[in-house]
C-alpha cells in the first residue's frame, strides 16, 4: 500500500487509476459502457408472485430470501400457480418508483422480469405464465416502467433467470416437481426449455421496452459456453448497446463482473464490477423482514464500492399491492439528501489512489472462502481528474490528515465550496484545517485541487 502511496503522488495524472479496464478494450465497449461507468448507483427491484405469500406458507414462516419460497416450501407447481390469481397490485404506480430512483440519486434501474419462479412480470407470448394473462391486473408493469424511467432519463433493464425456472419441466433447479437437473441436461429437455421459452422471452424484452440498457442474467447452472453465446448473441443482434452482466454464464464476454450477492471487496479492485445488495436481508419481498439497513450505512457503502472501483446497485422489494416498503422509501431518500449536495464524488469517479484507508485482512474466511477484512470507517476516498474527494465519516476535530505529498492548489467541502480551507503539508503528508463543525451528519466531503491533473 506504501508503495501505491508514494505512485500516486509522483504520478502525473491519478486518472492513471481509472476504473474499467485500461489495456485490451475494443472502443465498441468502451463507448458501451461509458454510461456505466459514469452511473455508479443503480436501483435493482425484485418483483413477482413471491410478494403474495411474502415469506410465509400455509401459516408458516419460511427462512431464506423471499423469492426462494417456491424453493424452500418445495411448492408444487400446481399450488405456486394459484398465486397468480391473487397478484392484483393496484397501488402500482410506475412514476413514483421510477421518482424514487431519481431522488435516490440513482441513474439505472433493473428489474426482474422473470425471477427462477418463472413466472413473467411482462406480457409475454412465449408463455401465459405472465402476468398480463395470468393475473387480474391486465397491464403490463415494464411496459410503464420502461416510460417512467425515459421520462426521467434512468436507464431501463431487465434481470432475467436464465437457467433456473422452476416452473418448467426442463428449467434448472425445480428437482421436486420434475427430474434431476443433471437428466434435464442429459436428456435434451434443459436445451428445449432453454429454446422453447428462455431464449424467446429474452427476445420479447428486448424487442418491446425500448432501449434496455442491460440483462442482468444469474445463477447459470448448467450454462455451456456454447448456451451463454446464444444468449449472448440474442442481446447483441437485437440491441447492440446493451449490456451483459457477469453471471451469463462461462466463457461469454459479458460487460461487466457481478460480485457475490451483497460482497463488498476488501480493496480496489480493477475492472468493471458492481455489488448487488439488499436494503434488508432480502430480495423480494417478506412481511416480516424488518432487519433494515441504516441510511448511514448505505451512503457508507455506496462511498466504499465506488473508492474501490465499483458500482451499487441496490434492492428493493414492492409488496404485491404494488407499493415499495416505507422503510425503503424513507432510507433512499436519505441517501438522496446527501446525494444532491456530494454526488460529485461518485458519478463517474474514479477509485482511491491510497488503500490504507480500507482495511486490512483477517486470518478469517466466510462461507464462501474469501478473507474477511477488518473494514475501516473514518474516511473513503474517489478522484477525478484534478480533484481528490474525501468523505469523512468520522469527523476528527479541527484537522484532517491524509497521505497526500502531491501538490494541493485549493481544498473546500463540497457543502460549501466558497470557503476556501488552508492546507498545510508535512513529512509527506497533507493536513486540512476543517470548518468549525461537520457539513453533514454522516459523511463531510472535502476536496482537494490537485494541479498535476488539473491541467488535463
Ligand atoms: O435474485 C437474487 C437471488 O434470488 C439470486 N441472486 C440475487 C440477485 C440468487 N439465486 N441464488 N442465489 C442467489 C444463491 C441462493 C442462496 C440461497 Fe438457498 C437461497 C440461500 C438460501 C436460499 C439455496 C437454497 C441454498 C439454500 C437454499
């Protein structure tokens, strides 16, 4: 980390440390994915059939996340299908989730449009197992969403589940209605299934919503580099500026990496990445799921994925009325609030230059063998051609110190960028008188003026 340190200083532009791949990158993706990078916060948003029994059957709670309750009740078809006729979400309203993603400060919004359930929350021709036909609502959700989020110019897109559909007989994963995964596979019945509804229905929406600005594919069980092609193929002939992300499956060249469910890396990582997280400890929704996060946090987090090269994309779950959770509302807007006054550290910026600020690893693993890091909290950093941006979230009295030996021309916060702060520098080091009290409850934002960058 010293070493990384002492580079950053004596290198003439930090944007040496621009996120996304520097070597090998066509200009096509390059041009792809520059909206992208920029965006930095994204709203993901689970919804399906899974909201009416919201985590609990035949007067049962069921553990795990919300969707999974098909899976962890091990619902037979027959019986998960009687929640169609239920699902009437009145209290839809696609102008005020696509609002709520804007006053978050998010600029994408991806939802599911077929979760492993199989059920489809768009109208489909492919199959009637949707919620057009299917439901009592009659309407089509995306459909609105898609315009809602033109009007306000968030990207649309779509998670869809490419390999796992419990529904049908050779989807992957319903192993008690139907045969082992590994016979589907074997027996041809995965590849009809994957022709026969999986590859039209990607079809489906990527013809009738738009600009769809990309698939979030997940879980690809049994996926083949040969079936991730297809897909791969399908979204690119249809749509050439939309994006793959990572779980499509092995081999393909998706846009992007996916990191586990709710993981955070312990440091910078390079490359193209995003961490998709819950506001509670599920996707969709589960009445009795009050274990939210605090807004501190999420603007913590949101500040750490970004100092390490990544983007947010973060969950919420609406009830099967049609309605995002309160809690959810209220938390977002917070992040919002401080969006408005410090988002300039996150749209399109760039990772820390330092790491010691981070962490440091453990000798502990978690349940999926990566180490554990003891994360530290006092500050995180992001930069952007000439400016080093600093949001600290543990305001340290009269001084903030920070290993900077580079040259500083002008520090101010950005809740009050008149106010010039004087800067003073030693051993290697550079030190900011603050103002008389922190500019925000959570996280202060401070700038550094750099002229080694300022120039570009
Ligand atoms: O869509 C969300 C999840 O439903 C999906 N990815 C995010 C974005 C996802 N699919 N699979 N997984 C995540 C891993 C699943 C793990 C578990 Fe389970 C599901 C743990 C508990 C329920 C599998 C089934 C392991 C135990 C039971």
């Amino acid at each position: 980390m010293k070493a990384l340190f002492a580079l950053a200083a004596l290198l003439p532009s930090l944007t040496a440390f621009a996120a996304g791949p520097t070597t090998n990158e066509t200009p096509e993706h390059a041009a792809r994915i520059a909206w992208w990078r920029e965006a930095k916060f994204g709203m993901f948003i689970h919804w399906g059939l899974y909201a009416v029994p919201a985590g609990e059957w035949k007067g049962k709670p069921v553990a795990g996340i919300g969707e999974w309750i098909m899976n962890r009740a091990k619902i037979p078809v027959k019986e998960y299908e009687q929640l169609a006729p239920q699902f009437n979400p009145e209290k839809f309203d696609a102008e005020a989730w696509a609002q709520l993603a804007q006053d978050a400060g998010m600029k994408y919004m991806v939802i599911t449009s077929k979760h492993h359930d199989g059920f489809a929350m768009f109208h489909s021709l492919v199959s009637p197992y949707n919620i057009y036909d299917a439901t009592p609502f009659k309407r089509d959700p995306m459909k609105e969403l898609s315009a809602a989020c033109a009007k306000r110019g968030i990207k649309f897109g779509f998670y869809y589940s490419q390999a796992q559909d419990w529904h049908e007989p050779g989807g992957m994963g319903n192993e008690w209605d139907f045969k082992k995964d590994d016979e589907k596979d074997k027996d041809g019945d995965y590849d009809k299934y994957l022709q026969g509804k999986a590859e039209p229905q990607v079809k489906e929406i990527l013809t009738n919503y738009g600009p769809i600005c990309l698939i979030w594919f997940d879980t690809p069980r049994h996926m083949t580099a040969e079936r991730a092609a297809r897909f791969e193929k399908i979204v690119h002939d249809l749509q050439p500026n939309c994006l793959v992300s990572g779980r499509i499956g092995p081999g393909s060249s998706s846009d992007y990496d996916s990191e586990g469910d709710n993981h955070i890396p312990g440091t910078v990582r390079a490359g193209d990445w995003e961490t998709p997280a819950t506001l509670n400890d599920t996707w969709g929704f589960k009445k009795d799921d009050h274990n939210w996060k605090k807004p501190e946090d999420l603007i913590f987090k949101l500040c750490d994925i970004v100092s390490k090269g990544g983007n947010y994309l973060l969950n919420v779950g609406p009830t099967a009325e049609g309605v995002i959770p309160q809690p959810s509302q209220d938390m977002l807007h917070e992040v919002g609030k401080w969006m408005k006054t410090n988002g300039e550290m996150i749209y399109g910026a760039s990772p820390t230059p330092f790491g010691e600020e981070l962490g440091k690893p453990t000798d502990r693993k978690d349940n999926r063998n990566r180490v554990i890091f003891d994360v530290y909290k006092e500050w995180r950093c992001t930069t952007k051609p000439g400016k080093l941006y600093f949001a600290i979230f543990k305001w340290p009295g009269e001084n903030f110190t920070v290993p900077f030996k580079g040259q500083v021309t002008k520090a101010y916060m950005l809740a009050d960028k008149d106010k010039e702060l004087k800067v003073t520098q030693a051993d290697g080091k550079t030190t900011v008188a603050l103002p008389g009290q922190q500019t925000d409850p959570v996280a202060s934002v401070l700038v550094l003026e750099t002229p080694e960058t300022a120039s570009k």
